[in-house]
C-alpha cells in the first residue's frame, strides 16, 4: 500500500507531501490538481520509458526536471508495472469506466489477455460487464452514483436552512421563556403584597371586633346597672306608700331619684343603641373594604396591563414621519399625563396613583424616544391619541370606574373643578 506519495517537483506541487490511506478520494475542482496527483502515481509506480506515449504527454505536460517518489508500507511491496498494466489496472479517464479487452491488440499486456481469459472461463462477457459498469458509472444515468450525490447535497442545503429556522425558533422560545420568568416573578412580588395587605386587613377585624365586644360589655352593664337602681328605687317607693302627708318630701325626693334612675336607664339604652349601629357600621365598613380590595385587585393588574402595552407600543417598528418633534413630544407627555391623571382620579387610592405613575413614567420614556429620532418617529401623534384612547377605554372596562352607582355618587360630589377636569380630557381623547 502507498503510505505517502511525495511531490518533490511535480506540475504546481513543490516539496508537498500526501498521506495516504488504504482508500483516499482526492476531489475538488478544475485544474485543483487532481490528474497531477494521478500522474505522480504513474510516475513512481512505472518503469520509465521515454518512447511510449504516456511517457511523451508527461514530459511535454511536466518536463524533464520532474521528481515523484512513492514511500510504500512494507518497503518490499511495491509491484513492477509498465505503462500500459497500470493504464488497464488503475486509470478511469474522462468520467468513463471500461473493461479493457484487447485480445491481443498492439501495446496490450499480458494482464489484460489472463483477465480477459479468466472471465470467458468463468462464464463471464466482459462486453456485459463493461456495459452494467458503464451504467453505474455514469453521470447521465438517472439513477447513477453522481446523481444521488447531487440529491444529497441539494437535500443537505435544504436540511441546513431547515437547521437555521429551527435554531431561530429555538432562540425566540428561550427568549419568551426568559420573559416569562420575569413575569413570574414579578407576579411573586405582587402576590407577597396582596398576602401583606390580607394580614393587614385580618388584623383589623380582630381588632374591630374585640371593641365591638368590648363596647357591648360596658354597655349591658350599665344597663343592668340602672335596672337594678330602678328596681331598688320601686321596692323603695312600696315600702313607703303608706307614709303620711307628712312624708310628702321623702317620697319627691324620692320620686326625683326614680326619674334620675329611669333617665340614666334611657340613656344607658340609647348609648347602647348608637354603639350598635357604630359596630353595624364598621361591619359594613369591613365588608366595603374587601369589595374595594378586590376592585384594587383588578385595577392593579389592568394598570399592569396597561404599562406593558404601553411599552410595547412605545417599543414598536420606527417609520419616517414628517412632524415637528417638541409638538410629538408634547403630545405624547400630555396624552399620558391624562391617562396618568384620570386612573389617579378615578381610583382615588394608592394603587390608583402607583398605577398613573407608572403610566406617566411609560409616556415620558415613549415621547423621549418619539422625539429624539431626526427623522423618524415611533407613531404620529393621532396615532399615539388614538392609543391612549383605547387605554383609557380599556381602563374603564377592566375597572369598572364609571359604571358603579356608588362610583357615580362619589363623582357627583367631585367639586366642580375635577367634573370641569373629566369633561376636558374626554374631548381630548375624542379628538
């Protein structure tokens, strides 16, 4: 077996050498030096003769400085060849594979005349034999060798753009994933708040009802308190009827201390009274504020809502706009101080006004963008109008602002300034 073919001077190759191995395919493209490897083959492996054709084409394609030199593994195995054995034994020229018969033709070898017997003694035609190694071999049949390569590396392109949309969607689901987490989390921290403002909200009902106790208590005993007086004073008043007239004075100052009792009596039950209906009120008051925890619920996470839309909006695609950009930025920071001024108002409450700062917060940064760019904005400015209409609409839909007979109480005692303030902005946003 050749391990190593040598090129010490031959065509393009200066002082290269080329591992072999039991089977080595050297490919690549026109005049990359594949027939100068071939021939450097020829040149090691036969005896020179300088008056066959073979050995012309080299010298007039090479010349006579030529150098090749075989390093065969064992030493001793390299066989004793001449042109036209290794021609039939080893070449395929042109694309065409054949089985030399040449029956004894001029220049043909002994090889090739005991390959051609042996076949016909095998029952075998090496007429056949070249046609069915023909159409293997070649590049026009349909089913060739060449052709399914061709097939498998059209199809292996095809597996490479497959590879790459795959691997961009694999990147665009570990970004959303990573989103997602972040949204867990900050889920986690808005759900630890809600736990507080429970623990909180249970405490003051315990509260609330250790002083609703408390005040029944005093206030029973001083009702038993002036019954007893009242009953000691009619006992009283029994052991004394048959006074005579000149126990008048005793029984006024008597009486006088019956009606004192009989006061205090009335007094004590109408204290109780009052502080009954002040625990009934604290019950409904109780009662009112977990449907205004709820409410502060929804309107906490419609604001949520509202700040990432509002993001992303902001964040949007650019397009060539022709507007001024202090008139963007202005309306952009008025549209949103707006929206940030009505769920402020409309809410009434710290999650209310958390949620209009973080809205106010979002409009700034979207006009800051808007505006910054030359020639390019985000949004023209009745888009951006239009947007934060349909928030302020989504607002009242999530949240319930307008619809609520109390809300719309609690607005009717809004003073004239904030209904003034409403009317104002709802042309704007209309507009």
């Amino acid at each position: 077996m050749i391990a190593r073919l040598r090129l010490i001077n031959f065509g393009k190759f200066r002082g290269r050498d080329l591992e072999l191995g039991p089977f080595t395919i050297v490919h690549g493209a026109n005049e990359a030096g594949k027939t100068t490897v071939f021939d450097a083959i020829f040149e090691s492996l036969c005896r020179r003769n300088d008056t066959r054709s073979a050995w012309k084409r080299l010298l007039e394609r090479y010349g006579d400085e030529r150098q090749a030199a075989a390093v065969w593994q064992p030493e001793d195995a390299k066989p004793s060849l001449d042109d036209a054995e290794f021609l039939e034994i080893f070449a395929i020229r042109g694309g065409e594979a054949g089985v030399r018969a040449l029956s004894g033709d001029k220049g043909g070898s002994a090889w090739s005349a005991a390959a051609e017997n042996a076949l016909l003694n095998a029952g075998l035609n090496p007429a056949r034999l070249a046609d069915a190694l023909s159409a293997r071999t070649s590049t026009a049949a349909r089913d060739s060798f060449n052709a399914r390569l061709k097939k498998l590396k059209s199809r292996s392109a095809e597996d490479s753009l497959r590879l790459g949309e795959l691997e961009a969607k694999r990147e665009a689901i570990f970004a959303a994933e990573r989103h997602s987490a972040e949204l867990e989390d900050e889920i986690a921290i808005r759900r630890a708040e809600l736990g507080t403002l429970n623990k909180k909200l249970a405490d003051l009902k315990a509260k609330i009802d250790e002083l609703s106790g408390a005040c029944r208590l005093k206030d029973a005993l001083e009702g038993v308190k002036a019954v007893r007086e009242l009953k000691e004073a009619r006992e009283s008043l029994e052991i004394r009827k048959d006074f005579a007239k000149n126990e008048i004075g005793a029984y006024r100052a008597l009486k006088e201390r019956e009606n004192e009792a009989i006061g205090r009596a009335l007094s004590a039950a109408a204290s109780l009274r009052g502080k009954e209906e002040a625990a009934a009120a604290l019950k409904k008051a109780v009662a009112d504020l977990e449907s205004r925890e709820a409410a502060l619920r929804v309107r906490r996470e419609t604001a949520e809502s509202l700040k990432a839309k509002l993001a992303a909006y902001a964040s949007g695609p650019d397009q060539i706009v022709l507007v001024s950009h202090l008139p963007t930025r202005a309306a952009v920071w008025f549209a949103g101080a707006a929206l940030a001024a009505f769920v402020a108002w409309s809410g009434g409450n710290t999650a209310a006004y958390i949620a209009s700062a973080f809205i106010f917060a979002g409009a700034a940064w979207a006009g800051v963008k808007i505006s910054m760019k030359p020639m390019l904005a985000g949004h023209r400015p009745e888009e951006v109008t239009q947007f934060i209409a349909g928030l302020a609409a989504e607002w009242k839909a999530g949240t319930g602002a307008v619809s609520s007979p109390t809300r719309k109480r609690r607005i009717s005692r809004r003073p004239g300034r904030w209904r003034r303030g409403e009317r104002k902005w709802r042309r704007q946003t209309a507009g």
